[in-house]
C-alpha cells in the first residue's frame, strides 16, 4: 500500500511537469544599449548587445501557483564606456529602481503596446521586436498601485582601481561630475532591438572578474559590520551584474 501511495503520487508529479511545457511560450531577443556621456574632451559613447529570453504560462496552463507567470533570462555583459584619464564608467545589468533586472530595460525605454487576453507578455514581446526606432531609456518609470516612482536606469559604478574589486562605487547618473569631474554629465541612454552577436569581452577589462562567484569580495562572517550598518558595495554587487550567460 505504501509503495502504491509513493509511485502514484509520483506519477502524477510527473505528469503535471511533463504538461507544463505545453502551456508556456516563450519569446527571445536582442537589443543594444547604448550610454552617451559628455566630457570636456567630447562625447563618449559605449554600448552592449543583450538576449533575453521571456517565457509566459499560459492562464489555463496545468502548473503549480509557484511556477506561473512571466519568466526572464538575460545574457550578455555590462556597458563599458571609456571616459577621459583612464576612468571607465559601467552600466550593470542590475537595474535599481524596480523589478528584474536587464530583461526589463527595453520594455521601460520603448513602451510596446500589451494586448489583452491569454500570453499577453508574449504577444506584447513579439510586438516590441518589429520596432526598429531607437528609444531613450526614461530616467524614471510611473509609480503603480503598490510600487512608487523609481528609477529606470541600469546601475552605474566605476572603480578607482580597475584592478581591485574593493574598490567599486556608485555613480549618481545625475551628477558624474561628482566622480568624473566637471564638465562630465550623462546625455542620455538608448535601446534599440537588433540582431547583432550578444556583446563578450569584458574579462578583458576586469581580469579578476572569471574568478568571482557570488559577491565581487566576500566578507567573512566575523568581520560583518554591525546590525543596522549597510555591507560595502563589493559586497553586494555579484559577478552577474556584469556579466550572465556568456562563456568563462
């Protein structure tokens, strides 16, 4: 009896895992982000091709609560933009200011009509693809019923030493004079969908960065900062906030 409990409770896991495929689709694309800075030695620019991948189950779809919804995989790499006297200026494919990460930043610069009705995230996806336009990124997104106003720019940081991780820090995307100098300021920053190869390469640049996992710098235990104290960047940003899903 108990044998026959296990196997059919087995069978009917399988069973529901093996449905769940046949009410999810999925959509994949590129698109390249470009960031425009001013200098007193003119405009630099850099950019980055991103994939992402969403998938959608479907409103009818045979799955568990958890495992509903709209899914995202994004690959590709941080923007790199080279600014005067050897500094250099990161967007991560972390974005601060709301939900998800890279995945969202193209649907928050070119606002793709959402159809209603069943894989509406989907369609809306399939949509967005046909644009051809460049579109500037907003600096912030609309405040919704439970999320107020909040950036839609990807996280900027630059270090002081490229070579040392601990080194990190943040960039007021509206003040880079603060850590550039004068005369430095953020233009503005662009999607558009393409074809392009997803960008590879920027271990080139960060040469510790194949030998991250987790945290830029773990911290150890003992040495965490008291209740209350915020932990220092390193040790927060990850490996995949500049880089996911292309070879090591």
């Amino acid at each position: 009896m108990i044998w026959r409990t296990i196997s059919a409770s087995a069978i009917t896991i399988l069973s529901v895992a093996a449905l769940t495929g046949c009410g999810q689709r999925s959509e994949t694309f590129r698109y390249r982000m470009a960031v425009e800075i001013e200098t007193p030695q003119g405009l630099r620019t850099g950019s980055s091709v991103i994939e992402v991948r969403v998938t959608e189950t479907g409103d009818n779809a045979p799955v568990f609560p958890e495992a509903s919804g709209v899914s995202s995989r994004v690959r590709g790499e941080a923007v790199v933009v080279d600014l005067p006297n050897g500094k250099v200026l990161f967007a991560l494919l972390r974005a601060p200011g709301h939900v998800g990460d890279a995945a969202g930043l193209s649907y928050a610069a070119l606002d793709p009509p959402r159809p209603k009705g069943n894989y509406d995230f989907v369609r809306q996806t399939q949509a967005m693809q046909k644009m051809e336009r460049v579109a500037v990124l907003p600096r912030t997104l609309p405040p919704l019923a439970h999320l107020p106003e909040r950036s839609a720019y990807p996280t900027l940081v630059t270090f002081g030493d490229i070579a040392d991780p601990t080194s990190v820090e943040l960039v007021d995307p509206d003040n880079l004079a603060a850590t550039f100098g004068e005369g430095t300021a953020l233009r503005r920053i662009t999607v558009q969908i393409t074809d392009d190869p997803v960008t590879t390469g920027i271990e080139k640049r960060l040469g510790w960065l194949d030998e991250v996992r987790g945290a830029l710098v773990h911290i150890p235990v003992s040495q965490y900062p008291a209740a209350g104290t915020p932990l220092p960047l390193y040790a927060t940003l990850t490996e995949r906030d500049f880089k996911r899903g292309v070879s090591r």
